[in-house]
C-alpha cells in the first residue's frame, strides 16, 4: 500500500498563558518541537521514514509525552515505538537542560556577569591566566567547599602581597611558549631556542618564589598558615636546575644556539663566516672594478645567495645568471666567478641548520625525562595566576573578604578546609539574625567605570600641562590664555569625576524574611541594587572579595537567577510582557531553596490591575516554596501590603529628596515607597488646576495611604535620628568608661608606688636602728671586758700559788672564793642554769636558759620563737 506522510504543524510561535505559567521550562533559543497533528484517519508511513524524529510536549504540561501513530506493517510497530518514546524520553531531558542553562545564561547575561569576568581577568600577568581567570569565573559550578577553597587561596594571595616577599607577578613568564615547548618535546620535535628559554624563565621564577616563601618561612613560621593553601602548592615546586644549566649552555639570550653548543657548530659557523668574507671581497673587487661604467651597483642577498643589483634594467658588463627582481626595477645578477662559493656557502648553512637541530633535539631528549614536571609546574604557574588577579583585583577596588555560610543550618557550625583551618557559618554574633548583611557594597562595574573615567580625566589633564609647557615659548597672551581655560575646564571636570563616587547601598536582611519588595521612583537605583546583590552573590561563590567597606555575611547560593530589563523575544515572537513571563516561568521551574531571585519590576508591561494581581501571586509562590531569597521591585502599590499579611515578606524603598527632586540612591528599610509623581509635578510648576484634578482622580484612599507612609517615613527618619543620637551617646559614655578606666589604673598605680615607697623608708630606717643599737652592744662590750681585765689577772696568780702549794688546797679555795667575792659590782652575780629564767635587755622581756658556755663567757636563751647566743653582759638575773 502506498504510504502517507503524516501531516506535521509548526507550534504558535505566542505560547498560551498556560504554557507561560505551568513552570515547565520553555528555551528562548531553541524553538519548540513540533507536534503531530493525529485526525481520525490512519497514517501510513514507510517505516524508514520516521524513526529519527522526535516528538516532545513537556514545554506544555504534558510529563508523559505520546505519540498516536498507527503502522501498516505491523511487524515493525513495537520496535518503533519504544524507538520512539526513547528519543522523546532522551529529548525531554536535553530540552530541561538546556532550557535552565539558558536561564542561567540570559541571568548572567543581564548581571552582566561576563563584563565582571573581564575586569577580573585583566589583572592576570599570562594570556593564559587571563583566559583560565574568565573559565573559573564563568563556570559558577562549585560547590560550598570549593567556594571555601577559592576564598582561602585568593585570602592567602592577599596575604603574600602584603608581605612583599613573595610576589606572584608572572609578567615575566610566557606559559604561551611554555606550552608550545611541552608539545614540541612531547611529540619527540626539536624545540625552538625562544621555547627553551621561556621553559628556563618559568623555571628561575618557580624557584625564586620557593626561596623566598622559604625565607619568609624563616623568618616567621606562622607565614606558611598564613600563606595556606598556596603555600603547600609552592612547595611542592620542583626545579631541575641541571637542565636550566644546561640550557643557558647552549641558547643565547637573543635564542639562537650558542657557538660552544657543539664543536662541529663551532667549525661550521667558522666556515661559514670564512666563505662570507670570500664573497664580499669578490664582490668588492668585482663592483670597484667596473663602478665607472655602472655607477648604481650594491652587494644583495637573494634566497642566501650573494649577487649584485643595479638600478638599470641590464648587466651587460657581468658575466653570471640574470635573477628575477622581485620589485621589478633594476637586475640582478649573480656573477659565475661566485657561484662556487655560494654554492659552498648554501651547503654549509644547510650543516650548520643540522648542527643547531642536533642541539636542540639533545635539549628535548634532556626535557623529554622531566616532562611530567615542567607541565604540572606550567599548570600551577597558570593556576597561581588566576588567584592572583581575584587577589589583586580586591585589593585594586577595596574589596574585603566574605563570610558565607550553608543556609537552612541550625546555628552556627564549622567545616574545616583543604589548608586545615576551621570555617564557621556565623561567626559574628552580631549577624548572627542576618541572613544577608552587605553594609556599603558597591556595583563593582560601576565602580570600574568610575575608575576608568577618573584615570581618563587626569591621564587628559597631564597630557594637556605637559603639551602647554612644551609650547609655552613663543606664543602670545591669548594663546596663553586660552590654553589656561582648557587646563581649568580639565581640572574641574577630575576634581567632578573624584568627587562623584559611586553610592554604595546597605543591604541588611533578616533570616525570617524570603521576599524583599523595593519600591520608589524611576531612575532611582532599583535594578542597580538588584545587580549588586547578585554580583555580590556570585563573586562570593567564585573567591573573590565583595566590594564593601566592612566584613559582609552572605549564604551560598547555588544559582542566581534574574529578570531584569525589558526585552523581547523576536525569535519566538513575544512581546515584552510575555517574554518576562516565561523567563519567570523557567527560574520558578529551575530555582531550588539555595537560589538567589532578582525581579525588577515584577508585573509590569501589562493592565495595572492585573500586573499587580500577577505579581502578588507570583511572589506568594516564591516566599511559599520558592528560593531561599526573592527580592523584586515594583511600582505596584499592591504589593507593598504583603508585608502585613505574611511576614515572609519585607519592605524596603530607595528614597527621594523632594527638596532638589533627586533620588539619594539610599534603601529605607520598612518603609514603603509612595508615588511623588503628582508632587514632583507641583514643583516643577504644572498648573494648580491640572494638579488638583490630578489628585482627585487619584483619589482620596490612594491620598491617605501616601499620608500613612509619609507618616511612617517621618517616624523612620525620627528613629533613625534618635538611634544616632543614642549611639553618639553610647560612644560618649564608652570614652568616659575608658577614662575612668584609665584613671582608676593610675591611681592603683600611685597608691603602690606610695606603698612601696613606705616600705622602703621604713626598710631603710629600720636597717639604720639595728646598726646604733649593733654598735651600741659592741661599745658595752668592750667596756665589760676592760672592767673584767684586773679580775682575771689576779685569778691567775692565785692559781699559781695554789700549784706550789698542794698541800693546802682547802685554804686555796677558801682563798679562790674570797677573790671571786671580791671582783667588781658588774660580775658579782652568779653564772645561770640551765632552765633559769634572765632578763635580755636587748630584747626588754625574760628569756629562758637553754646552754651555758663559762668559757666563751656566752649562754643560749629562748625568747619565745627564737633561739639567741648571748653574751653574759647583755643579760640580768
């Protein structure tokens, strides 16, 4: 039987509503699959004719996409069905990833993420740097650890510049070369010299950079923790110095190889030289001897072959082959008494090439048995770079470094990284209630311009000084004096540029919010506000610095997602509205309880009434079960009463001098914004009558919620002048607490010095009685003894006349004692006993006997605790 072809219908380029808002994705880019139109008749095909196609209804709703096909052949139906359901099977799944990768690109691409990556990357030292730094940005794929990772390898960075030691500027290192040299010697081909000597750069540079962390290391070894995790990577360097010895051998500076490469190089450039001289006497002998006939000759080198050139058309005086002229005016001639010697020439140049090559293919055999290494060292080279410019582009723009943490935690808890250091989520407790605390960040692309500008102005004003001092002579006053307006008009337009500094924003909110809704005039930083959360976001998750003034805290997010600007869709014909709606569609469909969503004017482009119906709703749907954080803005009035029936949701507007008609660029936070069209109108003299009727139509409920709101403005602005004036007070109060302080401490400091000085009187006076009285018990002493001298003179003959006599010893006592009686008053009491109590009149009390010594003339007392050894006059009975 004859076979149909099923009849196949594009889909409508304008989705349904139902489409839009399913939350099934719908890529921008690819366009959506076509459908099978099935009627009631049976379609026959040839069954070669269809198994490659595929059929998908997920854009709309559908999960199980089928297909009603009826086969003639019916042998070949079931094969072809699971064919087929395994293609639609296999095409959904493609067309759901590709469809949240081009959510994440067009949020990226409105971010402006990529114009970041290239600010970022300008501060890498290699093209290769420069390229891997966009790769790492642009990637946005790790994970929490990694995220940790990469902010401990560009704090380490940051830590190493401010050193000064350790330096990772790899200006001079060309990886490019590197690179070339490592393919070359793996694919066994000779290196060329300029290879070689960027290999011998990379080399000399890694080694340096080890020297001197090692030195740093010396000097300090909490350098190396602080230097983690790159300083393990730097370590783990390994130089072959015997091949860069090698190589500075045999490569000159300029890359050519060196005549010492070899002997044979050496001989055969010899000879080369030797034929060159040959040459140019002939030529000169030749070109000297006919220069009278043929005035305009000159020596060329045509293909390494030496000849003559004249700027007339013929040489007829030389005998030699006529060569082509390659500007077509004059000949060339090279003469045969030459030609032998060129040929010579031509021949030895060849050796010499072979020489060079026999060099060079001995360096890439020695680079051959280290090639593992110098790869691994290019790759680090080019990794060490990329850190380097996420370091120094913090730096550059004064950015600090980003606290984040896993969301959904329960307190504060701690991951310990690849460097060994201990990650806590909530380390401050003073942000311990904020899940976002950005204070004064910046959009770091404005800031970047700002800069750019800056640098433009006054690179144009010192151009222009320079330029007016050159010419300064010789000109006249007005010339002067108009070049003095063009220098002044400069100079202004620098000292506007420094003084127009971007505005940073605040961004402080609380973990029980999910939805914040900004409101407030066009023009009025809205959307900038959007883009710096989201930069900040994403540039947290990518290891760099956050461009705010103070330590900021920020959750990881596993995606940022946005809706910003108004754009259409002209491949698949939507409009602005639509177009909005799908994108909300896919980031609803593809955002997880991590993710970060950026709206900017959530439900406009549509009927008031029902834009801001759509709005409320879409927003419930987020802070229900959507990301982990939605912020939006709106000029919807609706949907600032959120707030008071869910406190998921948070209010915020940016506010607006009514008194110049400018926006602050500032956030107030819970406040509302209210309209200040019809006032901004007012003052810009719009006709009382069509200002009244204005109001009017307004309407009076619409009036009183603007008096609420300016009432609760007015009570934001007292609060927050009160809370100033409390923490002035506060600072107050600290200082005086510090002074009190600091005056409690000196007179603690007075009062022990006055103690001290005490004691040591009183030591000193001390010190001074116990030398009288010491001196006053010597002088009593030896009067006792001189008074005791004629005693014991006397004693002594009677003792010698008791010896004679021993006949008459009982006289001889009688007589002993009568002399004792007759000694004088001051030792006529009897010597103490041991345990007899005596008056020590040092010490003015009683003391007790312990031992007597009537030789030494000495007794030992206890005076209560103390043990003394006396002398007999110092006591009484």
């Amino acid at each position: 039987m004859r076979a149909t072809r099923p009849t196949i219908h594009k889909a409508a380029s304008r989705p349904t509503p139902h489409a839009a808002l399913s939350g099934h994705p719908v890529s921008s880019e690819k366009p959506v699959p076509p459908l099978v139109a099935v009627g009631s008749q049976t379609l026959r095909h040839r069954h070669t004719e269809l198994p490659e196609m595929l059929f998908s209804c997920a854009p709309f709703g559908i999960s199980n996409p089928i297909v009603f096909l009826t086969f003639t052949n019916l042998g070949h139906r079931a094969s072809n069905l699971l064919k087929t359901k395994r293609a639609a099977s296999i095409s959904s799944l493609n067309y759901q990833s590709a469809t949240a990768s081009q959510a994440h690109h067009d949020s990226l691409r409105v971010l402006e993420w990529d114009k970041l990556c290239d600010s970022v990357a300008s501060f890498a030292r290699t093209s290769l740097g420069r390229e891997a730094t966009k790769a790492q940005l642009w990637s946005l794929s790790q994970t929490y650890e990694e995220s940790l990772r990469l902010l401990d390898e560009t704090n380490a960075a940051v830590e190493m510049r401010k050193h000064g030691g350790c330096s990772l500027d790899f200006t001079g290192v060309n990886v490019v070369l590197v690179q070339s040299a490592i393919q070359h010697v793996r694919r066994s081909s000779p290196l060329d010299g300029d290879e070689a000597l960027a290999v011998v750069a990379m080399l000399q540079y890694a080694e340096n950079l080890q020297s001197n962390l090692k030195a740093a290391i010396k000097e300090d070894a909490d350098w190396y923790t602080r230097f983690m995790p790159l300083s393990e990577v730097i370590m783990e360097f390994e130089v072959n110095r015997s091949l860069v010895k090698l190589i500075q051998q045999v490569i000159d500076e300029d890359g050519s190889v060196k005549d010492s490469a070899s002997p044979n190089l050496k001989r055969l450039r010899s000879q080369v030289r030797t034929l060159e001289g040959k040459i140019n006497q002939l030529m000169d002998s030749l070109i000297r001897n006919d220069k009278s006939e043929t005035p305009s000759l000159e020596v060329s080198n045509v293909d390494g072959r030496w000849c003559i050139k004249s700027t007339a058309n013929e040489l007829k005086i030389f005998k030699g082959l006529l060569l082509p002229s390659r500007s077509g005016i004059g000949s060339i001639v090279e003469p045969l008494s030459a030609i032998p010697l060129n040929d010579e020439l031509q021949r030895t140049r060849v050796l010499v090439s072979e020489a060079e090559a026999e060099v060079l293919s001995m360096l890439t055999e020695k680079m051959q048995m280290d090639l593992d290494n110098i790869e691994q060292l290019s790759n680090r080279i080019i990794q060490l770079d990329v850190v380097h410019a996420r370091a120094t582009y913090g730096l550059s723009f004064g950015g600090t470094y980003p606290k984040i943490f896993l969301p959904g935690g329960h307190g504060p808890s701690t991951l310990t990284n690849l460097s060994g250091n201990k990650h806590q989520q909530v380390s401050d407790p003073s942000k311990s209630e904020w899940v976002l605390y950005l204070p004064k960040a910046y959009h770091p692309l404005l800031l970047h311009q700002h800069r750019e500008n800056l640098q433009k102005a006054r690179k144009e004003l010192k151009n222009a000084t320079m330029e007016i001092k050159r010419k300064v002579q010789g000109e006249n006053v007005a010339q002067k004096a108009g070049k003095d307006t063009n220098i002044s008009s400069l100079e202004f337009k620098a000292k506007e540029l420094e003084q127009a500094r971007p505005i940073p924003v605040d961004f402080f909110i609380a973990k029980k919010t999910r939805v914040l809704v900004i409101t407030g005039p066009n023009t009025g930083g809205k959307t900038i506000c959007l883009k710096t959360v989201g930069l900040a976001a994403m540039m947290a998750k990518s290891g760099l610095y956050v461009l705010c003034s103070e330590s900021v805290q920020i959750p990881w997010f596993d995606s940022v997602f946005a809706d910003i600007g108004d754009e259409q869709s002209l491949t698949q014909s939507l409009s602005t509205f639509s177009s909005h709606l799908k994108h909300i569609s896919d980031i609803q469909s593809q955002s997880t309880s991590r993710s970060l969503v950026l709206l900017d004017e959530v439900g406009a482009g549509t009927n008031p009434l029902e834009g801001a119906a759509l709005g409320m709703s879409l927003l419930e749907s987020f802070a229900e079960t959507g990301a982990l954080l939605t912020i939006a803005t709106t000029h919807h009035g609706e949907l600032k009463t959120l707030k008071y029936s869910n406190e998921a949701f948070e209010n915020a507007c940016m506010e607006f001098d009514e008194v110049k008609l400018k926006p602050t660029y500032r956030i107030l936070w819970g406040v509302p914004g209210r309209s200040n069209a019809i006032n901004i109108a007012e003052r810009l003299g719009l006709p009382g009558k069509v200002v009244d009727n204005a109001r009017e139509l307004y309407g009076a409920a619409s009036a009183g919620i603007d008096e609420v709101i300016i009432d609760m403005e007015r009570l934001k602005q007292d609060f927050q002048e009160l809370l100033h004036e409390g923490q002035h007070h506060l600072m107050l109060s600290r200082e005086s607490y510090e002074k009190l302080l600091v005056a409690k401490r000196k007179i603690m400091e007075h009062s022990s010095d006055q103690r001290y000085r005490k004691i040591r009187e009183i030591s000193e006076a001390a010190a001074m009685a116990r030398s009288i009285l010491h001196k006053k018990v010597r002088t009593r002493r030896a009067s006792a003894i001189q008074s005791l001298q004629p005693t014991l003179t006397h004693t002594s003959q009677h003792k010698l006349e008791t010896n004679s006599q021993r006949t008459r010893i009982d006289d001889g006592h009688s007589t002993e004692n009568r002399s004792a009686s007759s000694l004088s008053p001051s030792v006529k009491f009897e010597l103490p006993k041991v345990g007899n109590m005596v008056f020590v009149s040092s010490l003015g009390k009683k003391a007790a006997v312990l031992r007597v010594d009537p030789s030494k003339e000495e007794i030992v007392v206890q005076a209560g605790n103390m043990k003394l050894k006396l002398k007999l006059d110092d006591i009484k009975a």
